[in-house]
C-alpha cells in the first residue's frame, strides 16, 4: 500500500510517498509526468514537481514499460548523487 502524505515540519508543497520498499535516499519528491520522449534504447521522461520545477531523469525503454510510465501519472522522485530515479 502507498500513501501520499506530508512530511512534519515540511513546506506546504512538499510530500513525499510511503512504499514497502526501503531505500536509503533521503531526498524524495512527489512529481507528475509532463513528457515522455523515446529513443532505440533510453528514453528521457520529463516531470514537474510541487515547487513548479521541471526535471527529467533517463532511463532505458525496458524500465519505462516496466513501470507502465505515461503522461499525467503521479511518480515519487528519488534523488540520489547525479541520479534521478522514478518509481510508481
């Protein structure tokens, strides 16, 4: 089960989701899909976060159909060193 809530003392527009699985990265963001361009291999999809802020993270097709990305899903953002990683 997954649940989007907001964290204690967190900005008014930052939440984060709980999931069952365990992850030690610490800067996590609820975003929303905004695009999805696909090549041969990787494919880049485009979000926007609450604060309005556009990112993208890339990924290989087999990651973007695993996830059943699309255009309009809520995604939770991980951020970790230079990576930015989806889950659904």
């Amino acid at each position: 089960m997954r649940e989007i809530v907001q964290r204690p003392g967190a900005a008014q527009n930052h939440f984060t989701e709980r999931s069952a699985m365990k992850i030690g990265a610490r800067n996590q963001l609820v975003g929303r899909i905004t695009e999805v361009k696909r090549g041969t291999v990787m494919c880049e999809v485009k979000f926007e976060i609450p604060a309005k802020s556009p990112m993208a993270s890339v990924m290989t097709l087999e990651s973007l159909d695993d996830l059943s990305l699309k255009v309009g899903d809520t995604v939770q953002v991980v951020v970790k060193a230079v990576n930015v990683l989806l889950m659904k």
